[in-house]
C-alpha cells in the first residue's frame, strides 16, 4: 500500500503542474464542493492516467479521495475484471455531481460485462444518482447497437417517460438522450417515441415541452 501512496502523491503533484484557478473557482461558485478541486479539463485527466498502468488498489485509493480529479481518473485505472457490482453501488452512493456520473459511465461503467444487467436496477432507483447513471448508461449500450427485447424495451421506455415527467433535471436531460439513442435504432422505435412525443408536446409543464422538441429535432435530423 506504501507504493499505491507514492503513486497517489506523484499523480497530485503532476495534477498541481496543470491546476487551473479560474475553471476550479467557477466550479465551487456552481456548487462542487470537492475537499480540492484542480480545475483540470478532462482530456489532461486522461493524459495523465495514461501515464500509469490500470490497477484496482489505485483506482479505489484514488476514488476515496475527496479530490474531482482523483474520482475521474479512478474511472480511468479501474480494471473491470475486479470491479464488482457491490462496488459499482459503493461508487455511484459516493458520486455528488452529475459530472462525476457522465465521465465514470464513459470510462468505465459501459465496458463492465455486466452493464445489461445493472442498467435496469438503477434506472428504476430511488436515489437520483443511481437513475442518472442508469439512463447514461443505457444510453451508451444502445450507441453500441445493443438490442432490447419486448419486455426490456417496455420497460426501458416505462422509465424514461417517468423521468423525463420528473423533476430532476439531470436525469430528465440523460432519460432524453437515451430516448434519442433508442429511436435512432429502427423505424419501429421511432414510432414508438413519436407517438409519445405528440402527448408531450401538448404538456403543461415547459421542461417536457423542450425536451420533447429536443428529441424531435434529433429524430428528424
């Protein structure tokens, strides 16, 4: 554990190098509240991690930190072979930002072999974080080609609309996006969201309205 320290001090110090003050304070004026927070844009993130070779222990050392760009490059070092679903919940209960969700769904959570099976279970949690990584990740399995079958897709599209007919904005934003990813995939789905659409374009409430327009712009496009 000694070494995995080492790392850790060396990858901060590195962090340190490519600190940007201005991004880190708008970041804490839009409400992160990290114990620290570096500022550093993602594609430097990613430089970095490269340097280093994936590890478990490291990845779950860097994830305990209260550091943004700690939490990001965990996702970027996880080996998924070791990476459970018990952890994947430990992970997502300790995620506060929807930032924290889009980049450790893209980095890790869609290579995970079990990501079809997990998908499900967190879009139809309670708890915000748990539903934002459900539909980010739904998304991105069905950008793969990845089909559902009827009771799956019936499911799916039972919990979209009720997202999008919430009031997190965040997850009423990722819902849409895997709704367009969905329509994208045949003709059949396509109707299928269109006809839901029509009923949501004549919503009282403004949000659905946009988002509704938003789905149907990328449909059409």
């Amino acid at each position: 554990m000694d070494n995995i320290h080492e790392v850790i001090r060396d990858i901060k110090s590195k962090f340190r190098l490519f600190m940007n003050g201005m991004i880190s304070q708008s970041m804490r004026e839009k409400g992160m509240g990290y114990k620290l927070n570096f500022g550093i844009e993602y594609p430097r993130i990613k430089e970095i991690a490269a340097e280093y070779e994936p590890n478990h222990e490291l990845a779950q050392a860097l994830w305990k930190e209260n550091i943004r760009e700690c939490k990001i490059m965990a996702g970027l070092l996880q080996p998924v072979e070791t990476f459970y679903p018990e952890i994947a919940d430990i992970w997502i209960e300790g995620m506060d930002y929807p930032e924290l969700a889009e980049y450790t769904v893209m980095n890790l959570f869609q290579r995970l072999p079990y990501a079809s099976e997990v998908v499900f279970r967190w879009m139809a949690d309670e708890r915000e974080m748990f539903q934002l990584c459900g539909f980010l990740l739904m998304a991105r399995l069905l950008m793969k080609g990845e089909k559902l079958n009827e009771r799956a897709e019936a499911e799916f599209l039972d919990q979209a609309y009720t997202a999008i007919e919430g009031n997190c904005t965040s997850v009423q934003k990722a819902a849409a996006v895997a709704l367009r990813k969905f329509a994208h995939q045949s003709r059949e789905s396509k109707k299928v969201v269109s006809k839901q659409l029509g009923l949501w374009m004549k919503s009282e409430n403004q949000t659905v309205r946009a988002l509704a327009e938003e789905i149907k712009a990328d449909m059409e496009y």
